[in-house]
C-alpha cells in the first residue's frame, strides 16, 4: 500500500494549482475592469479555486490508489471517488449559493479552471515526456 | 390561481433540477471504464506506469467538468430560475 503521494500526482496537482492562482487573478481583473468587483468576488473565488485545486488533487490521489488493483476494483473505486468529490462539490456550490459572503458566479468559474488549464496545456509548452517522469519515479522508490 | 401558477414554476425548476443531475452519473462510470482500461494497459505494459497515470489523470479532470455543467444548472434552476420566473408572472398580471 503506497502511503506517499506519486511524484506524477504532486506534479500535475502544482501545474493545475498554479493556473488556477494565474486564471482566478485574471478573473478578479476582468471584475476589477468591468466595476463588479466587491470582497464578496473574492471570497468566492478563493472558496472556488480552492475546491478545484483540491477536487484534482483527491482524484489524483484515487487513481493513484486504483492503478495498482484490479480492474473491476479500480473502476468502483473510481465511480465511488468521483460521487464524493461531486457531492463536495455540490455542498460548496450549495455554502457559496446560501451564503451572501461569496459571490455565486466567482465561487462556480474556479471550478472549470483545471479543465481550461488542461487545454491550454499544449500551448504552454510543458510536454508528457514519459521516461522523464519514469525515471523520477525509479528515483522516488 | 397565482399560488398554483407558482406553485408550477416552483415544481418545475426542481424537476429540472433533478433531471440535470442524472448528467452527474456519466463521469462516474467513464472515469471508472477510463480507469480500468488504464489498469489493463498498466497490467500489459507496467514500464508505461507514469505515462498513463498522468493521461488519465488529464482525462479524468475533462470528464469530470460535464458533471459541473450538470450541477451549476440544478444551482441555478433551484436557487436562481424561481425567483426570476415569479417576477416575470407579477410583471405580466400587473
């Protein structure tokens, strides 16, 4: 049972937290400039990209765990993972929506950044180079 | 006559909601037959390890926001729609 988290893992969760504090800061300018800005923008957009952040980061961790067992476990551990990370999620989405303190549109827009991140991925220049990330797991175990 | 025409709207804003939310059962079982797959091709070729967790990963990520769309409609219908929906009504007796 591997307790520590995969380089892999660690390595993609930071690139995917990283665009999401570049994207939330271009979303706070694009309030900024439009003149909606409030605290509340704020509130909700550090609740939002946190759960985004931490949503990638609870998948990684389960596909971590899934890759090493069977087929049929991995894909229940998987389904199981995934209604937990959106029930979370639904309860963020609930807390941001009851709660006047967050802004319901800044707190929703962080949680599609980790799929724009994805896209733009190509375009940024960082490359799946296999036997590099090979060679730091060897390394790592 | 306006409760009742309330009492619709109120209904089906919350039966959209509903169905919106059955789009949330198809990333779970894509990223489980993703994630079995993967298994499989990690079972025939374990040096790739690190190649295919990392694709998964990615994939599992852009799978997932369909499940978002899905949820940021039902927040919507539930919390949003009604609302906006018995202003129109008011509006239009008045």
């Amino acid at each position: 049972m591997e307790n520590k988290v995969n380089s892999t893992v660690k390595k993609e969760s930071l690139y995917i937290a990283c665009s999401v504090v570049i994207l939330s800061m271009l979303m706070e300018a694009v309030f900024l400039i439009i003149g909606k800005w409030t605290i509340s923008v704020l509130w909700g957009n550090l609740l939002g990209g946190l759960t985004a952040v931490l949503n990638f980061f609870l998948m990684g961790l389960t596909v971590q765990r899934a890759v090493g067992k069977d087929e049929r476990e991995a894909a229940t551990l998987m389904k199981f993972s995934q209604t937990y990370r959106f029930m979370l999620q639904l309860a963020v989405g609930l807390v941001g929506t009851l709660f006047s303190v967050f802004n319901v549109i800044a707190l929703v827009i962080p949680l599609f950044f980790p799929r724009i991140a994805i896209m733009l991925r190509p375009y940024v220049g960082i490359k799946y180079d296999g036997a590099e990330i090979e060679n730091s797991d060897e390394q790592q175990t | 006559m306006l409760e009742l025409a309330i009492g619709i709207i109120l209904g089906g804003c919350a039966l959209g909601a509903g169905c919106a939310m059955i789009a949330g059962i198809g990333p779970g079982i894509g990223e489980g037959n993703a994630v079995a797959k993967a298994c499989e091709a990690i079972g025939r070729q374990p040096e790739s390890r690190s190649a295919v967790t990392t694709t998964m990963l990615m994939g599992c990520a852009v799978a997932e926001t369909t499940g978002l769309y899905a949820l940021v409609i039902a927040i919507l219908l539930i919390f949003v729609a009604p609302g906006r929906f018995v202003d129109i009504l008011l509006s239009a007796i008045s």
